[in-house]
C-alpha cells in the first residue's frame, strides 16, 4: 500500500511539474513579444505568429497524438515529448532571426501535444475515480503556476537579462524533469493496444484543421484565404464520414455523439478557450503598447488571473469529487464571460482598477471551470479512449 502511495506521489508531481513547464513558456514568450520585436524588427504579424504557430502546432497533433499513445503506449509518447521539447527550447534559446524562431516555435507546439494528450491520460490511468478530482486539481494549478510565473519570470528577465533567459532557465528545469520522469514512472499505459492507428484519418484531420486555422486568422490579410479556410472544412467533412466506415477511428464518432457528457465538456472547453484564449496576448501588447507599462510591471499585472486560478483549482477539485462537476464548471464560464464581457469595454483611456477587474473575474472563473470540466471529461470514457 505505501508503494503504490510513493507511486501515485510520483506519477501526481511528474504531470504537474510538465503540465507548469508547458504555460509557463507559453506565457514567457507572450511577455517578451514587443522586445523580440525589436530586436528583429519583425512586424506585428510576425510576432502574431510565433504564437500561432505554437496554437497550430499543439492543435494538429493533440489528436493524433493522444490515440497513437492509447495504442503503442502513454508512458513512452510523454517522455519523447518531454525529451524533444528540451531540444526544441535549446534551439529557441539560440535563434538567429525571426523565421527560426516562428519554425521552432511549432515544433515546440507539436512536443506541447505530445506532453499535453498523454499527462491527463497517465494520471487518469493511474488514481481511482474517487481520487481524481484531487489529483486533477493539483495537476490543473500547476498549468496555472506556470502561467502565473511566466510573465513575471520573464519580465524580470528582459529587465535585467534578455528574452533569451526564458529559454536559458527552461532548458535545466527541463531535463531535471525528463530525468525524474524517467526513473519515477512506473509501468505503461495502453487502452487501445492492438489496434491499428488511423493514417488516413490522421492526414485529413491535420489537412483540415491547417486550413480552417490559418484561413481564418489570415483572412483580414489575404482576402483569399477564406478559401483556404471552405476548403478545411471540405476535408474536415470528408475526414467526419470517412471515421465513420473504418474499425479503428482516430475519432469515435458514435461514442462521442452517444456520450453527452464527453460532448458536452469538450464543447464547453472549446467555447471557453475560443472566447478567452487571447487575452493574455492581448494584454500584453495592451499594458506595453497602449499603456507605456515595463515588461517587467506588465508581468506583475498579468499574473493577477494565473495566480487565482492555482489557488482556486485544487479547491474545485475536491468539490467535484462531492458534487457534480458540471455545476461547479458552468459557475466558472459565467465569471469568465463576465470577464470578457468587460475586457470589450477597454479603450486607451481605461483605468487600472478596472484591467484588475477582469483579471480577477477571469482567474475565478478559469479556476472553477477547468479543473471540474477536465474531470468530467476524462470520467466519462472508458481507459481505450483517455488520449482523445
């Protein structure tokens, strides 16, 4: 008994120290975007790309990434994962010009997928039902210590330092994770073994999701990719009738549409990143550019909605594993449109009690949502589907 204590110990800090380290560069780079800037002259768009390409990356491949370790093992995919993005960090850490940035950006984004698919699924494996609340809860505020520590970190970085740092100081901590990963995690984890991994269904999911993310967000540049973004969802179609003829699916559908609280949660989960995912981009352009605030400030500013989303979400798991985790959830996305509701209203002439404000509502409503919505999510599939 006390064996398999240290082990689920173990497994718990393994994930919540990846799940920190994945935000926690996510939100780093967003801080230090206007000095990258400058030191490449690069333009708007292309510093709007270093974090897109991130987005693209981590979209892409979740998926597929998430089926292929139900099938040829959890364990295995998250160290490849954990291993590549020291590599890609060290690479980051010595770009010479913007484009090798942008390029190992994604890189890093498609590593961030491999870590991201399989942690939720190895913790989930690993805790009885009743204790998954607690252990998602620990996990989930650890992503929101890192992103609370990143803008902070980094802006006491390019004050004293440069942006380069944010990479320098991830590289050990990383391999210091790697390392424990490695002679920590016990065992392996596959709930599909056997089963064939869908090729074809995995080319046109990526096919699709490419050219519906990029025809949207570069629309207002090039009016014609918003036939890129009609010809996404042509292929999209095609991939959602060819998952339903094959034995093995990258996607369920019939247990997915039969599943009304896998359904469900990931619609909220979509809705909620969808309307709220840019805001911390947006205010850190917003503080710099518009409010003539230091990086450094402006990461003391931003942490205000990461730190009270890691104080509240390990509290929202011990309370979803009493109550339904759907009520404690749906309290948490009302907060949250609050809070964009008021973000809408700012304007050059705003004042700081009010960017407060939605920081607070934002980091109370992200608290309470996620870490409930996860564990309905990851308690509502059987072991072979914990990847999707």
């Amino acid at each position: 008994m006390e064996k398999n204590e240290k082990s689920l110990a173990a497994t718990l800090w393994v994930i919540a120290a990846v799940q920190f380290l994945t935000p926690f560069m996510f939100s780093a780079v967003g801080v230090a975007l206007p000095t990258i800037g400058r030191e490449f002259s690069a333009s708007v768009v292309h510093l709007g790309l270093i974090e897109m390409v991130y987005i693209l990356g981590v979209a892409l491949f979740l998926l597929p990434m998430g089926r292929f370790a139900d099938i040829h093992g959890r364990k295995r995919i998250f160290l490849a994962g954990n291993f590549l993005m020291t590599l890609a960090t060290v690479a980051l850490s010595l770009a010479p010009n913007i484009e090798f940035l942008i390029i190992f950006r994604f890189f890093q984004g498609v590593c961030a997928a491999m870590i991201t698919s399989t942690s939720l699924a190895i913790l989930t494996s690993v805790f009885p039902k009743e204790r998954l609340g607690r252990a998602m809860g620990v996990v989930v505020s650890g992503v929101y210590l890192g992103v609370s520590a990143g803008p902070t970190l980094a802006g006491l970085m390019i004050e004293y330092l440069n942006w380069r740092w944010i990479f320098y100081s991830a590289v050990p901590v990383e391999l210091m994770t790697l390392i424990f990963a490695l002679t920590q995690l016990e065992g392996e984890w596959t709930g599909s073994k056997g089963e064939t991994f869908d090729w074809a269904g995995s080319i046109l999911y990526m096919t699709a999701l490419f050219g519906i993310i990029l025809g949207i967000v570069e629309t207002h540049n090039f009016p014609a990719a918003r036939w890129l973004a009609c010809g996404g969802m042509g292929v999209f179609s095609l991939f959602l009738v060819y998952e339903t003829r094959i034995s093995s699916p990258l996607l369920p559908l019939k247990k997915v549409i039969s599943n009304k609280m896998f359904a469900f949660s990931n619609l909220a989960t979509w809705l909620n990143y969808a309307a709220s995912f840019g805001i911390m981009f947006f205010f850190s352009i917003y503080l710099q550019v518009i409010k003539g605030v230091s990086p450094k400030n402006t990461g003391l500013v931003l942490i205000i909605q990461p730190l009270l989303q890691a104080v509240c979400a390990p509290f929202a798991g011990r309370m979803s594993d009493i109550y339904r985790p759907a009520y404690i959830a749906t309290a948490g996305m009302v907060l949250c449109t609050l809070g964009i509701a008021l973000a809408a209203l700012l304007n050059a002439t705003s004042h700081f009690p009010m960017i407060y404000g939605i920081l607070l509502l934002m980091g109370l409503g992200f608290g309470f949502f996620s870490t409930p919505n996860n564990t309905a999510i990851m308690g509502s599939v059987g072991p072979g589907e914990y990847g999707m």
